[in-house]
C-alpha cells in the first residue's frame, strides 16, 4: 500500500495547526499550569519565566509549526512509499 504524500502532508498540517490551537487557548486560560506542565516535559525549572504570548506571535508559530509538520509529513510518507514493497 502506497500513501499519498501530499493528502499525508495536508493531514500532518491541519493536526499540528489544530493542536497548536489548543494548546495556546491553554496557555491564555491556564498559564501557571502550562508553564509547569512545559518545565516538567522538558525536565527543566521554568517558574522564574512567564508566557509572552501575543495573537501575532501565535499566529506566526502556529503557522511555522503547521509547514513544519507538512514538510516532515510529506517526508515519511515518501522515505514509507519507497521502503515499502507489496512482494513483502
């Protein structure tokens, strides 16, 4: 089975646009929290930092974010597509 590379990509993108969504309504409804939960995954001490999050720079992040995850999607779909043998 062969996947669509660019139907992968799109889906990688829409995923990580909509998880970047969530994640800064997060950040705006429950900072303190978030900044914990991000020291902890990153096992690191963030309480002396705070969030510096505008609209624009959230916009601009989910974006990057978004192309990112597409450039990366398209990627495995192709390294799969060529790895991938039916006579398997």
């Amino acid at each position: 089975m062969k996947l669509h590379s660019t139907k992968f990509a799109l889906a990688c993108a829409s995923s990580a646009a909509v998880f970047w969504l969530l994640c800064s309504l997060f950040v705006l409804i429950m900072p303190g929290m978030m900044l914990s939960m991000s020291g902890d995954m990153l096992h690191m001490n963030l309480e002396g930092m705070g969030w510096h999050m505008s609209f624009f720079s959230a916009l601009i992040g989910g974006l990057f974010w978004a192309i990112a995850a597409g450039i990366f999607g398209w990627l495995l779909a192709n390294i799969y597509n060529c790895s991938s043998s039916d006579s398997i």
